[in-house]
C-alpha cells in the first residue's frame, strides 16, 4: 500500500479525542490475539505502508515500532477495520513475544472464569 492510499484511508478511521485508534494485534494464521496498542494518523500510515507495526506510545508520548529494541517483531500480513471504524485489526507474523512482559501474548497470564452459556443462552 502506498502512503496516498493509505491516507485515503484515514477518512475512515474514527480516532478518539486524543486522536488514538485501537489496534487489536492478531496471530495472521492461528488468528490467536497476541496484544492491544493505540495508533494516531502517522502510526497508522506506517504501519500500513512500511510492513512492520508502529505504535504511539501513551506514556511516553512517542512512536515505537514493535521488535526494534526486543528483536521480536510484528510482520503485517493484514489489516482490517471494524464496523463503525473505530477499532483496527492487524494480522502480524509474530518473531518471538509479542508481551513486553516477555509471553507470547498479553492475554495468557491472568485468566478469568467467566459463566460459559450454551447455544440457547443458558450457563452451561
């Protein structure tokens, strides 16, 4: 993708007040959620035209490109928008954690026991 179309784009996106997007990181092939981080315009046009993700850091108010300090790097492989815009999917190859905790994915260490339902509503 280039940055001009890339920049079209962005009429589509519904950045926050603080002009942040969500962006939900995915495994592109297990489809597994490896990790949640926030985006403005030029982290996004980045993103979507170099091949590596870009982030914009909320505490300490700078871009950061996933893998260039850890070695474990993000490899766009697909990027979606969500329905009203306002949430971005990116499907990465993963090269080792994708945690800064240093875990596959944020998701695995504090998991909770929500009630399951069945197909008809009910707790199973």
């Amino acid at each position: 993708m280039t940055r001009a179309s890339a920049s079209a784009i962005l009429d589509r996106v519904k950045f926050d007040d603080r002009g942040l997007v969500t962006a939900v990181i995915q495994e592109w092939d297990s489809r597994e959620v490896l990790m949640v981080g926030w985006m403005d315009r030029e982290a996004f046009l980045r993103t979507m035209t170099e091949g590596r993700v870009t982030f914009w850091s909320r505490s300490r108010q700078e871009y950061w490109r996933k893998g260039d300090t850890s070695g474990h790097v993000q490899f766009v492989r697909g990027a979606a928008l969500d329905c009203d815009g306002d949430t971005l999917l990116v499907r990465v190859e993963q090269l080792g954690a994708a945690c800064h905790t240093g875990t596959r994915t944020c998701f695995d260490t504090d998991l909770l026991h929500p009630v399951v339902a069945d197909a008809a509503g009910k707790p199973a």
